[in-house]
C-alpha cells in the first residue's frame, strides 16, 4: 500500500512554527525558496518544493508533488506565510504526480540550497546501490541507498531512506544533482521504501506539454 505524503494544514499560525528545515527567514514580501523549503497550498495543505528556476518563457517557477495541489491553487512559503500568496499552481499531472508552480518574482528570492541539500543540475534516475539524500519541510535531511527502478517503469524509482507526511515533492538528489521527488512510502513512514518520480520524466513532460515549466532550468 502507497500512501502519498501531503499534510494538513492546522492553519497559518500553527503551520508557521513547523519550519523547513534549513528555510532562511524572510521579511514579507520577501521570501527565500528552494528545493526542500515547505510550502503551503490553498491554506490547508503542506508540502515541500522540489526545485526552483527558470523556464524557457522567462518564468520564475517551481517543481513539486502533484497530488499537493491542483491548477490555480495558491501557495504561500511556510517559514515566512505573511508575506501572502507568492505563486500558483499552473497545472497538475495526476499520473505522474508533479505540479508546476509560477512564482512571483517580485515576492520570491530563489536559491539552490536548503538545509543539507543543494542542487547545481540535473541527473538520470538513481541505480542500485547509489546512496541518495532527500531534504523536506518534515525530517529534513535523510538519506540511504537507492533500489533504482525495480520494475523497470522507466518513471519511478524506489530508496530506502526515510520520508513521512509533509515530505511530498522534496528533491530526491545525488550528491548536488537532482535526479528525483518524494511522492510516496510503502506501507510505514520511515521503514518502507520511498517512491518517487524521475526528474528526467518529469521536465520529458513538461517540455512536451509546453507553456510554464517546458524548457526548465534550476537556479
């Protein structure tokens, strides 16, 4: 049994002291994102960015799980939600399980490093016995060896390294290369495997689809 891993929101306030691990403070308008900051989408839900960067049309825009939101949603940055809503859901890829965000640049300071995790490109899919690290608005930084894709989906790959609700969308990386995000665990939080989608299969897509996200490049 996969279980995807979006929290639930107990509202702003609440929220607002769960911090991302490593999340720089803000002051409101001005906020600080990147692969493992938390995000909080339509007041209720909480999640964690894969990446940040720039597409092909100019666009400020971020990666994260599909199933944290929808098309339109509104998303504010968790460690700093006054300064208001700083992006949007442009679409959601249900069968894949990634979302595109369009960020505001006028309220967002993108950076490539969160907490023990810094992203300087981008990777093809882990292989056994790679060791593999995650960062997320939940455990933070957590690590461990990668089962690569054990059915051979060319879409998923499965590590054996620990993630729990909230952990959803976090970068899935290779020492600084990007290679994956958190989607699901298998049965137990933090004892069965993590399963997540490629960022190769992920950007295919979003190179295919067109408009915001096609073309991306990490900051």
């Amino acid at each position: 049994m996969f279980k995807k891993i979006a929290t639930i929101a107990v509202g702003l306030a609440a929220a607002a002291t769960v911090l991302s691990a490593g999340s720089a403070t803000a002051a409101p308008g001005n906020v600080t994102l990147g692969g493992g900051s938390g995000i909080i989408i339509d007041d209720m839900y909480e999640c964690s960015l894969t990446t940040i960067g720039n597409d092909a049309g100019g666009r400020l825009v971020g990666i994260t799980a599909g199933h944290c939101g929808g098309a339109g949603s509104f998303v504010r940055a968790e460690h700093n939600p006054d300064a208001g809503i700083v992006g949007r859901f442009a679409y959601s890829n249900e069968d894949l399980d990634y979302a595109v965000i369009e960020f505001d640049r006028a309220k967002v300071v993108p950076v490539n490093r969160i907490g023990n995790v810094t992203i300087t490109g981008i990777g093809g899919p882990a292989q056994f016995p790679s060791i593999v690290c995650k960062e997320g608005r939940t455990t933070g930084n957590t690590c461990g060896f990668s089962y690569g894709d054990i059915f051979d989906s060319r879409i998923e790959t499965w590590n054996q390294m620990c993630v729990i609700e909230g952990d959803s969308g976090g970068p899935v990386v290779i020492g600084t290369t990007l290679v994956g995000m958190v989607n699901a665990y298998l049965a137990v939080p933090c004892i069965g495997p993590e399963v997540g989608t490629n960022i190769t299969t992920i950007l295919d897509d979003a190179n295919a689809r067109g408009g915001a996200g096609a073309g991306f490049r990490p900051i």
